[in-house]
C-alpha cells in the first residue's frame, strides 16, 4: 500500500516538480520560473520526470496542480490564464506522460487541488463541506460538496471571485465583466480601492500616505499605516474587510458549509475571529460556518493532486 | 414496480394533497388554504391521508415539499417561514404518518423539490448540473450537481437569494441584512424599485404611471405601460431585468451549470433568450449556461418531492 509518485505545480511564475510517498514530500521540491514558451516548459515537466524516474523507478503516477481551467475528467487542461505561455492549453500531459513514461496522470486546477488538500489534511480535515477562497492577485475558489470537489459540467466551475457587487458598473474586472468581487476584493482590489480613497483626500491631509507615490500603495502601506494610527489606512483596510465579507456571505447562505478556508497572501491581513462573527451574523439561514486560515502550506496544490492522483490509481 | 403513494405541498398560503402513481397524479389534488395553528394543519394531513388510504391501502409512502428549512436526512423541519402557523417546525410528520398509518415519509423543501421535478421531468431532464431560481415574493433557489440536490451541511444550502450586490447599505432585505438579489429582483423587489424609481420622477412627467398610487404599483402594471410604450416603465422593467442578471452571473461562475430554470411569477416579464445572450456574454469562463423556463408545473414541489421519495422508498 506504498505509492510514490510525482507531484507537480505549474503556476504563472514557478513550477514546482517533487517525488512524494503515500502524499508526504521526499526532500525538498525542485523549483523552476515558469518560462516562456510552452516547449521549454514541458522539457522542464519531462527532464524532471527523467531525473526522478532514475532514483525511483517505482513511481506509477503523476498529479498536476495547473492554473488555468482543468477538464471535468482531470485528464486535459481546457483553458490558459494571462500569465502563461502562449498555446499552455494545448500541451496534453496526459498523453506526453503516459506514452514516454508510462505514468498515469491526474490533473487539476490549483485552487480546487487547494481546496481539496485542505479538506483531507489541512484546516477544514474531516468536513464533508467547506470552500477555500484564495485572496490573492485574483481571487480563486474551490469547493468541496459531501466530500467530492464541485467541477460543474465542464471543470470550470468554483469562479466564486465573479459574483457582482455593484449594481451600477463602476470598476472593470480582469474577466472583462464589471464589479466583480475580485475587482475589489483581492489584492489588486486592495490596492485601487486604496489608490481610489486617497485621491479623494487632499494631498496635505494623507496622513501615513502623505509622501507615497500613489500608484505604487500596496496592501503592506496601508497595513502599516494602520498599525501606526492613520485613519484613512484604517478606513481602507475596514472598507476592504467589508469587501471580503461580501463574497463570503454570499458563499455562506449558497453552499451552507462548514468552514470557509481563507488562502493566498492576503490572509495575513484579515482578523479571522471578528469576520467570522459578522458573516454568522449576516447569513439568512442560521448555521454556523467557520472561517478557517489555510494550513496546507505553499505546496497546497501539488498536495491536492497527488492526494486525488492517490484516490484515482493509488494502490 | 408499481408505486402508489401521496404527495403534500405545504406552502404559506396552500396545502395540495395529491395521490400519485410512479409519479403521475391520479386525478387532482385536494386543495385547502393554509390554517393558522398547526394543529389544524396537522388535521387537514391526517384526515386527507385517511380518507386516501381508505381507497388506496396499498400506500407506502409519502413525500412532504414544504416551506422553510428540511434537515439533510429528509425527515425533520427544521426552520419555518413567516407566513406559517407558529410552531410549524415542531410537527414531526415522520412520526405522525410512521406511527399512526405505517407510512414511510420523506420531507423536502419545497424550492429544492422543485428543482428537483425540473431536473427529473421538467425543462433541465437529463442535465446532471442545473439550477432553478424561483423569482416569486422572494427568490427561491434548488441546486443540482452531478445529479444530487446540493443540501449543505444541514440542509439549508441554496439561498441563492442572499447574495449581497451593493457595497454600500441602500435596502433592508427580509432576512435581515442589506442589498440581498431578493431585496431586488424578486417581485416584491420589483415593485419597490418601481416605486423608489417613480418617486424620482415629477409627478406631471410620470406617463402611463401619472394617476397610479405608488405605494400599490405593482409589476402588472408596469408590463402594461412597458407595452404602451411608456419610457419610464421601459426603464423601470430594465432595471429589474438587470438585477436579474446579477444573480444569474454569479450562480453561472460558481456552477458551470448546464442550465438554470426560472420558475415562479416573474418568470413571465423576462425575455429569456435575450438575458441568455447577456448572460453568457458577462460569464468569466467560457461554458455556454442555458436559460430555460420551468415546465414542471404548479405541483412542481409536490413531484420533485414523490420523485426523491420513490428513490428513497420506492419498489
């Protein structure tokens, strides 16, 4: 009942490739800047497989946590993201792997791999509902239903960043829509919702923010400047949380889950205890959902796949 | 594999009691108004069931649509509406029908039954992923995915109703917070949008509207200046047409599902190919969703729930 197997991240910046066994991480993974081209990408996926294979023959699988849209069947990649290599979509894994190396292949989006490492061993273990919500650059989702990952009839399920906030249309969206919570909750959010309320103020009265360049406020300014007492940081930082809470309450009242994990870089930010009771206050249906901060680290994606990889041709 | 059985709705306003063979309703259904005490209610079940039973003895089982919150078992009430006689969720028709006629029961609620009828036999037959959104009083929603009504982690999942699309506080929704869908795009949404947007309006320019009382202006009679060609009807209608949309959207991101059926009142006042169109023009990912109208009837939740019944118990 022993299973090595390859685990892989393909993200917009990093790759990540490690040889686990029965889902625990053997070393430290190897990490690469996601390139350029889809060529030199797959030659980095396969050089490493070749490498791994050498010093473990005995692997039978791989999982791949990928951005970018995963097909139902977990097998084909059906859709790219901005940041990826012209033409990623087309590259076939599954294929590549199993002709050249005889590997099984399991693939799957990184934010539902997430969501479901964190249901089988990080913060939401044991509970049969939960949704990890990452904030970050974006925002991604994935959501776990009786124990099984929501992929709707396509894959492309769980875009919980794109619910509408606004009635009025105010802010673009990545996704070409307008007010989604993404546009302004996230971290890019952030920092236009910041960008926005400090040309509001006169620039003598800016307070913390008084000698920034307005273009370049990040989340780590305001942070700051709250830490220190400034009230428009405050102000930012609160209408943001009040942004958060927006798509979580919608979450909470659609899904009636356990727990919602929080992910990404923004997490750090939030005060999970005080959110936790304003969105219990707010939901129509009274059942009590936990927010949960993510624990299965910065490999949560590969971890998923290899744990659904597990499932599907483990021993 | 024959089943007879008895179906029940129990609503706000009506109580249908029908008896049913594999499904189709012999004959029509007793009707009765809702009572005010529960145990009136508990009467007209009871006493309808006896007679029922008097002339079909070979009834098994029962299956309960009903108004307000069903656990996730299927067997017990757990919360109520306001428009149902105190105490309402503290009848156990599991105990009551199991006790006194040897009855198997199976308890649903009513939105998510309907879903379900439309699902097995209505407009979505045969699409493993759909959504039907009541737009009645409030809005209403039933979730199937991969075939399986989403229940959540008690039951009350699918309060589709309840997601929030103002940032910032305008209109008090029945459940207690602000800028619910429901607060807007429901028919009691309608008819306040109506009112708000002809208040705005000097009394001499307010057309087809111009002698109405606004606090009684209703969506008929908006349909109706709409259809004379009154501007302010056309822009009152728009707008509603577009909250509409809100909600569509972000169930659409979050589901990928095959369709989503309107059901209830307003289904009427929505041009339904054309919301198609903007909807899945605004989807972020590209998987065409299907807007269709609900066919199951208005014994929808009645059928959905004999359906789930006859899985449960049938022969």
């Amino acid at each position: 009942m022993t299973n090595t197997s390859i685990g892989i991240d393909i993200g917009g910046t990093k790759i990540y490739i490690a040889v686990l066994k029965d889902g625990d991480m053997i070393g430290d993974p190897f990490k690469f800047s996601t390139p350029d081209t889809k060529e030199e990408l797959l030659n980095i996926v396969t050089g490493s497989i070749e490498k791994i294979l050498a010093k473990y023959p005995e692997v039978k699988f791989v999982g791949i946590a990928t951005a970018g849209a995963v097909n139902k069947e977990g097998d084909k990649i059906i859709g790219s993201t901005g940041n990826m290599p012209d033409g990623y979509n087309t590259i076939d894994f599954k294929e590549v792997l199993s002709s050249r190396f005889g590997l099984d292949v399991l693939i799957e989006n990184d934010a539902n791999a997430a969501a479901y490492a964190e249901y089988k061993i990080g913060a939401a273990k044991g509970q049969q509902n939960t949704i990890t919500v990452t904030l970050g650059t974006g925002i991604g989702g994935g959501i776990i239903i009786d124990g099984h990952l929501l992929k709707g009839k396509t894959g492309v399920a769980a875009e919980v960043g794109h619910m509408q906030i606004s009635e009025n249309p105010k802010r673009k969206c990545t996704c070409g829509a307008y007010d989604c919570w993404e546009a302004y909750a996230s971290g890019t959010g952030y920092a236009i919702n910041a960008k926005e309320m400090t040309l509001e103020v006169p620039a003598k009265e800016r307070g913390f923010l008084k000698d920034k360049n307005i273009d370049e406020i990040t989340s780590f300014d305001i942070i700051e400047g709250k830490k220190q007492g400034d009230a428009l940081c405050k102000q930012i930082h609160e209408r943001w949380e009040n942004l958060v809470l927006k798509g979580l309450i919608a979450l909470g009242n659609i899904f009636d889950p356990e727990s919602i994990v929080i992910s990404g870089g923004m997490v750090d930010c939030i005060d999970l205890r005080k959110l936790e009771e304003r969105l219990n206050k707010e939901l129509a249906a009274a059942s009590k959902v936990r927010l949960l901060r993510a624990q299965a680290g910065n490999y949560a994606g590969m971890l998923g796949a290899i744990l659904l990889a597990e499932e599907k041709f483990g021993a």
